[in-house]
C-alpha cells in the first residue's frame, strides 16, 4: 500500500478507497508517521462519507483503517492553496508532495 500511495502522490493521481466503511475519493498529498507512530495520509477528500458528517476538505487518514485501495484514474494538476507541506499532524514525512 506504501507503494501506491506515494506514487499516487509523486504522479498527482486521485486515489479511492474505503475507510470505516465508507467510501471515498481522495488527492493525496502527505503520507508519513503521526505523532502517535501510526501509519497516515493526508489528503483533501473530493467525495464520499465521513463518520464526522463533512463530506469534503481535509482529512487525516490512518492506514490501519483504509481498505480496497486504488487509484480512481484522474489526476489533479493545481496544488491546493491551503496545502501545508510540514504537516504537523506528522512526526515523520515519508512522501509528500
């Protein structure tokens, strides 16, 4: 899955999977270690659900939850304005874009 996801994020390509059991459709942009040590991406969610009822914007992703991972076969070309590359919702970056 590492694989995938930071070429996903290298290639600018929208990913889709399923998390907690609900899908979604995701830019990728920072993959890496929460300050917890667990496994995360980030990313701005186009579309699907989420357990917190907003539907869109950006979301931490722990891996441990993330299921039936793909790419969805477009891509994003503009870097979101409000994209912050020192996450700090991570202690360690391993791809980003």
């Amino acid at each position: 899955m590492n694989t995938i996801i930071c070429d996903a994020i290298k290639n600018k390509k929208i990913i889709k999977f399923i998390y907690n059991d609900c899908p979604r459709v995701v830019e990728p942009y920072c993959y890496g270690e929460s300050r917890t040590g667990k496994l995360v991406l980030r990313g701005f969610q186009l579309y699907g659900n989420s357990e917190s009822g907003v539907e869109t914007g950006w979301k931490l992703f722990s891996l441990e939850n993330i299921n039936k991972l793909e790419l969805h076969g477009n891509n994003f070309v503009k870097i979101r304005l409000d994209y912050k590359p020192e996450d700090k919702g991570m202690r360690k970056i391993i791809c980003h874009i």
